[in-house]
C-alpha cells in the first residue's frame, strides 16, 4: 500500500540521521524507559506486565534488578534468533542499558517520599507512561534494531500466521499471569500501563519523527 505522507517524511529523515544521531535516539531513548519504569516501580500502583514478571522472577531468584532483566530479554533475543531472526544492534543494547538505568533510577528514588494522595500517583503513573512510550519510540526511530518483545511478537506471527495485535496481547497476559503466580508487584496500574502504553508509543513515534524530519529540513 502507498505510503501517507507524513510516514514518507519520518522515513525520509531517518535515513538522513547519521549514525551518531541514531545512536543517540538509541541510547536516549533506552535510558528514558529505563528511568520511567523504575518511577512506576517506585509509585506502587503497578508497572507493566513484564516489568512484573522480571521483578517475580528477580525476588524468587536473588537477583538483582539489572542481571534479571538482561537474563529475561537474553532469553527472548536468544529463542528470536534460533528462530531465525537475527537481533540487530539496539536489540541487544536498549533492554542491557534500560535494565541498568531502572535500577539506578530505583536507588535514586529510595530518598524520595511517595506521595500519599491517589490521584498525585496516578498522574504519575499517566506521566511515566507517557514518558516511557517516548522512549520506546525513539529506539524505534533508531533503526538499529526492534525491541526483543517486538521481534518475538514477530516471530511467533510468521509461525502462526496470527495477527501481531493478538500475539502481543496474549505475551502480555502470559508475562502478567506467570508474575502474579510469582508474587509480582501487580496493581490496578498495571491496567493502566496496559491500557495506555500502545497509544504512548504511537504518540511518541509522531513526536520524534517529527522533530527528526524539523530538524533535516533546518539542515537542509
């Protein structure tokens, strides 16, 4: 199908960044989901489906934050490439990055008193979703290679022929279900961050690419 115009200028600007601009995006970007997970960890009402797994998985192991979510995404981009798949580069360094970031961030917020009113924390829930589809989208824009869980879903609909809607949804569920059963830090939030976060990434992904495309046309 022809390409609307505003996703022809995206891709246009994107194969007009450098390499440098990339991977910057890439870095950027993996650092900011990193800090904005570590946030909703923090606020208490719930992080996302996986985010509960990985913190299930870290308590019954005795692992820390970062090493269980290198060994989690580890897994994923190992099962995308005996699949078939090869990772690319932002693959692998996105998720190494935001794991380390997210606990940092966590650390950091120790010092910080929880707000006890419920609506300030759901702002903040809003707030770090918001900030998280951000990022998420400027490692997309990178081009340097799609998330693990992104490759997966790929991989999985290719073998099933399944829409990616639908196996996404179902990863979801899977991550979310095996957390909870693990003792997970599930909440009402948890909803919320799935609720939002795919119209977060579609958001996000119009703001960077249109800042990407301002910016080569400045240049130009």
């Amino acid at each position: 199908p022809p390409r609307r115009p505003g996703e022809a200028r995206a891709g246009s600007a994107r194969r007009r960044a450098g390499l440098s601009e990339r991977i910057a995006l890439l870095v950027g970007g993996a650092a900011i989901v990193g800090v904005f997970v570590g946030v909703l960890l923090w606020n208490g009402l719930g992080p996302g489906p996986i985010d509960v797994f990985v913190v299930a998985l870290g308590n019954r192991t005795g692992w820390s934050l970062t090493v269980t979510t290198w060994a989690v995404f580890g897994l994923v981009n190992l099962v995308v490439w005996a699949a078939g798949r090869r990772p690319g580069i932002g693959t692998v360094v996105a998720p190494t990055l935001a794991g380390w970031v997210v606990e940092a961030s966590l650390v950091g917020l120790t010092h910080v008193d929880r707000p006890d009113a419920l609506l300030v924390r759901l702002l903040i829930q809003v707030g770090g979703i918001a900030a998280i589809g951000l990022g998420v989208a400027a490692v997309m824009s990178s081009d340097l290679g799609d998330g693990p869980s992104e490759l997966l879903t790929s991989v999985i609909s290719d073998a099933t022929a399944w829409p990616e809607t639908r196996i996404r949804l179902g990863l979801e569920v899977v991550w979310l279900s095996i957390g909870t059963i693990l003792g997970g830090p599930v909440g009402f939030g948890t909803a919320v961050v799935a609720l939002l976060i795919g119209n977060s990434i579609g958001l996000g992904r119009r703001v960077v690419d249109g800042a990407g495309t301002r910016l080569c046309v400045g240049r130009g």
